[in-house]
C-alpha cells in the first residue's frame, strides 16, 4: 500500500506527514525531492531562478527513479505501508506549470508529456489525499522561500492537480486545508485510518 501526500506549498502537507508518522510506528515515511544527492541536486536547480525548466523535470525525476529503487520498491515488496509527502503528481502538477505551453515540441501538452516519462518506469500510489488550499493563502503561508511559492504559479499548480483528480478521482482523497491545521490533521487521520485500513 503506497498513499501520498499532495498539496501546494503551504497547505501543511508537511505538518500533517509528522503527526501520522507520530501515529504509525511501522509505517515507511519518506518524501520527495529525498535527501540523497539527487535531492541535493534537485534543490540547487530550485535554489537558481534561471534553472531551464525540462533539465529541473529530469532532476526531480532521477531523484523519483533513486527514490523508487532505494525506498519505495523495497519497502513494498517487505509488505511494508509507505507514506510519501509528495510524489509523482507533484511532478505532472509543477513541472507542467513550469514547462511553458510552448516549450516542448509539437505543441505536445507539459502534464500529458511528464505523465507518458513515469508511466515507462514508475510505482503509481494507491492512494492519494489532495491538500486543497487557495493558491493565495498557499502562498502567505509558505512565504515564497522558493521560487514555486508565488500565487499566480500557484493558481497553475492548482488548475494541474484539478486535472489529475479529474482523470483519476478514485484515487484522490481531497481535503479542505484552508480550515485551521490542527483540524486539517484531525481530517487526515481520519481518512488515513480509512484508507490504511487492517493494512496497519
Ligand atoms: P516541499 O515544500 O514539500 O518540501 O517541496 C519542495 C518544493 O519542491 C515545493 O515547492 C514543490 C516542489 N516540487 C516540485 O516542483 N516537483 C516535484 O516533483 C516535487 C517532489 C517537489
């Protein structure tokens, strides 16, 4: 069993993958960008605001392939729950929101393409809970302490994490992340209580 964690900056995904990782010891927690050398890699192209937008998709995307190899595969094939804060969708909703509509050839459509890269190699989650917050609010919370953090990069963020769920919305627990975090992470819990099931 594989749930992710997804959500703009500032809807406190990250608050909420403590407390459940507080609630289940045995669980595998883990995140992406990871904090290999890959990782590192990835958070030197977000640390360079002339980063060219495809060469950062590769970066993070080696980083999910060493991620998948290290962590992920293994601890699934031990039978292992994991929880991962970000994942793949975090790839198809800010790559596709960085990848201009006119960078890629063939007037080819960014989400569609980083989709089609995963899909050749990928572990897809099992299930997903959306933090779903206002990219406004998302933004005054995170405090733009990386280039991702600005409302109107938000808002397409958003816009591609509304096209995943509606392509794939069995898989997607949306959560309303604008109320007060600790009612967030009551909500959290609950589902993922839900979700998890006897498999915890
Ligand atoms: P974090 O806020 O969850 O620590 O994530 C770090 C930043 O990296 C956040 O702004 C989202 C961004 N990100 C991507 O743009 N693509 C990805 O594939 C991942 C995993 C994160």
């Amino acid at each position: 069993m594989l749930l992710t964690l997804e959500g703009l900056d500032g809807s406190g995904k990250s608050t909420v993958w403590e407390a459940l990782r507080d609630r289940y010891p045995d669980v595998v927690f883990t995140r992406e960008p990871t904090d290999s050398w890959y990782g590192d890699a990835v958070a030197r192209s977000m640390g360079d605001g002339d980063a060219d937008p495809l060469a950062e998709l590769f970066l993070f995307t080696a980083d999910h392939a060493d991620h998948l190899s290290r962590v992920i595969r293994p601890a699934l094939s031990e039978g292992s729950v994991v929880v991962s804060d970000r994942y793949t969708d975090s790839r198809f909703a800010y790559q596709a929101a960085s990848l201009a509509d006119s960078y890629l050839a063939g007037g080819r459509d960014p989400l569609e393409y980083i989709q089609e890269i995963h899909d050749a190699f990928t572990h897809p989650p099992d299930a997903t809970v959306y933090l779903d917050v206002d990219p406004e609010t998302a933004a005054d919370r995170a405090g733009a302490t990386n280039k991702f953090e600005h409302a109107a990069y938000l808002e397409r963020v958003r816009e591609n994490y509304e096209r995943l769920i509606d392509r794939d919305p069995d898989r997607f627990v949306r959560v309303d992340a604008t109320r007060p975090l600790p009612d967030v992470v009551e909500v959290v819990e609950d589902e993922a209580a839900r979700l998890l099931g006897d498999e915890v």
